[in-house]
C-alpha cells in the first residue's frame, strides 16, 4: 500500500527539487530495457526515478531470465519520483508523485520493515513540496500545483493519476 504525495508539478521546479537534494544522495534511473544506472542531473525525457542514501542499506536488484534487471520498490530502500505530464493536445494532467513502501513480506512470509531514516527522509521531500508549491482545493481534494500550471488546474484541464 505504501504512502504517496501527489503533486503537479513543472520542470522548472522539479529540476529545483532535485538540486535541494542531488548532492547528498543517489538518483537511479531505469530507462527502457536498460539497467538502472546512477544519474547526476535529470535526462531530458524520463518518467520516474528512484531516490536512494547508502545509509538506508544495500540495494539488491531484481534480475530476469534475460539479464535484465530492475529496482523493486516495494522491497528496495527507495522512494519513486514519478514526474507529472501535462498533454496540452487533450487538455490533461498526469499527477506526479512521490511513494514509499515501508513495509514488505520477504520470501519465508516475515514482515519486514525499512529504515526509519528512509521514512524521516521521505517527511522532508513532502514538506518540500507542500512547502515550494501552491496549495489548491479542487473537487474535495488538496493538490500541490506549480504555479505555471495553477491555471490549467482550475480551468478545466482532466487530472489523472
């Protein structure tokens, strides 16, 4: 189940984001039928990420029959970053959002539980948002908006996700 913030947020803020913390962690991508690689500015058309502190342990890769491997975020100490997408063409919004697992069963049916220092971190990324976007309410609901994209929010634009 896990736990999320949601946002609508722009690129000129993401990139922002990603300089409040860069520095100080690892920011995994998974690209098509690539490998996770480590990556130290945003590429220039990517969906999600993963935000990752050695001190929250080892990451483990998941591997397919093909070689192939990828990050299990429910098992693995990472938070997704996934990014929001406006289509403009068909006046829609995509939420971004940030989402943690702190909890999983590992192969013998045991609960297991991720570092608490992994949740206090994932608390200072929200506090970001909340704190660094706009806050909305829009059909019963809250939403952190970039202020460039407030407009097309309250003006009729369909939010997803």
């Amino acid at each position: 189940m896990g736990k999320q913030i949601r946002f609508i947020m722009d690129e000129y803020d993401e990139s922002i984001f990603f300089a409040h913390f860069i520095n100080s962690s690892i920011v995994f991508w998974e690209k098509g039928n690539e490998n996770p690689k480590i990556i130290t500015k945003l590429p220039e058309k990517w969906l999600q990420l993963y935000l990752y502190k050695e001190c929250f342990g080892e990451i483990v890769y998941t591997e397919l029959e093909n070689g192939f491997k990828f990050i299990n975020p429910i098992i693995e100490p990472v938070i997704q970053f996934r990014k929001t997408i406006v289509r403009t063409n068909v006046k829609e919004i995509t939420r971004g959002r940030l989402w943690l697992e702190m909890k999983y069963y590992d192969d013998d049916g045991n609960l297991l539980m991720k570092s608490d220092l992994l949740d206090d971190w994932y608390k200072e990324l929200s506090k970001w948002i909340k704190r660094n976007l706009t806050r909305i309410k829009k059909d019963k609901n809250i939403e952190y908006v970039s202020k460039s994209l407030i407009d097309a929010v309250e003006n009729g634009y369909k939010l997803l996700g």
